[in-house]
C-alpha cells in the first residue's frame, strides 16, 4: 500500500509565503515524477507544478516566478515553497506522483488547504 501525505496548508494574508511538502510512503520500488496540482471551489484541478526524478521543473504561467517546486529523492519527499501569495492562489492542494512498486500506480494525496486572505 502506498499512501501520500501533504502538510503545510494554512491561512495567510496576501504576499505571504507557505511551503507544503509531500511525503510518499509505503511499499515502493521507486518514485517517477512528482507534482502539485490545485483545485479552488468551482473549479477543476489545475497542474500547479512538476518535477521529474533528475530535477527536470514545470510550472504553470500562473505561479511561474512565485512558486519553486523541489523533491528530496532520499526521503521520497516532494516541496512546494510558494512566496508572493495572492487571494486567487487559495486553493486545496493535492500531491502527486508516479510509483513503481514495481507495477505503476498514479498516487494522490488527500490535498492541503491553502487560504490567502486579501
């Protein structure tokens, strides 16, 4: 079994800063891509950042310059440092990530709310 778990959501005033993090855990041969998807009420998930395995970065247009995705492979563990904040970053933030157990499996984590106050 193989579970993700994020951390590191909250309420913050606008041009602050939140860093989320994303640990993967359980029965895992070994970890492909990672990322950070979002979804605000109303709205469909939204690729907010990925990082492949080699550090290989892509961002949305909307969080580009603001947002810094980093992955420790040793602690099979994904960041998201997220500076700038604006009210239309608030959002539930989900982790994502390619596991090889050796099968394939696309894991989700349960998300992380993220509130930016004007």
């Amino acid at each position: 079994q193989v579970q993700l778990v994020e951390s590191g959501g909250g309420l913050v005033q606008a041009g602050g800063a939140l860093r989320l993090s994303c640990a993967v855990s359980g029965n895992i041969f070994s970890i492909g891509a990672m990322g950070w998807y979002r979804q605000a009420p109303g709205n469909e998930r939204e690729l907010v950042a990925t990082i492949t395995r080699g550090g290989g970065t892509r961002y949305a247009d909307s969080v580009k310059g603001r947002f810094t995705i980093s992955r420790d492979n040793a602690k099979n563990t994904v960041y998201l440092q997220m500076n700038s904040l604006e009210p239309e970053d608030t959002a539930v933030y989900h982790c994502n990530a390619d596991v090889y157990t050796p099968g394939y499996l696309g894991v989700w984590g349960q998300g992380t709310l993220v509130t930016v106050s004007s």
